[in-house]
C-alpha cells in the first residue's frame, strides 16, 4: 500500500512512528521521501481484511495527529529526528 503525502503538510515519517507501536512482524514501513510504503503480508484473505481495516483507521488518527503536531518541538519521526 502506498500512501502519498505531498501537498498534506503531513511528514510521512511522523505518521510511519506513529504507526510502528500496532505493528506485528508481518507489517513493514518505509519511507521515500513525500511516500508512506506499507507491506502487509497474512496467512489468510480475511487476516488480510482484518489488518488492512485497521491499518487505514489508524492511518487517518495518525495523520490527523501529525498535522496537530508537526513543528512542535519534541515530536519526532521513527529514526529519532526531531
């Protein structure tokens, strides 16, 4: 799943860290540059549903979230970087 977050005001890095913490083993992000890549990989259609279903409604509380705080010192992305 590609997610591209030009024109958002959104770091796409910001929204990945905010991700992470609900990811199992099976999900992997990655970053390039305005782009949040998502891999998803289950054993079945429907864990895929499952997965998917909740990973796009905590996509959209982590981009509104983003937004609230982007600029704000403290806030940083996956790798640490303020």
């Amino acid at each position: 799943m590609r997610v591209d977050l030009d024109g958002s005001g959104v770091d796409p890095a910001i929204v990945a860290a905010a991700l992470a913490p609900d990811d199992t083993p099976e999900i992997e992000h990655r970053v390039d540059g305005t782009v949040l890549e998502t891999r998803v990989e289950r054993g079945s259609v429907g864990g895929l549903r499952s997965t998917i279903d909740d990973y796009v409604v905590n996509l959209g509380v982590a981009m509104r979230v983003a937004e609230r705080v982007g600029g704000v010192k403290g806030v940083t992305d996956m790798n640490g970087v303020e």
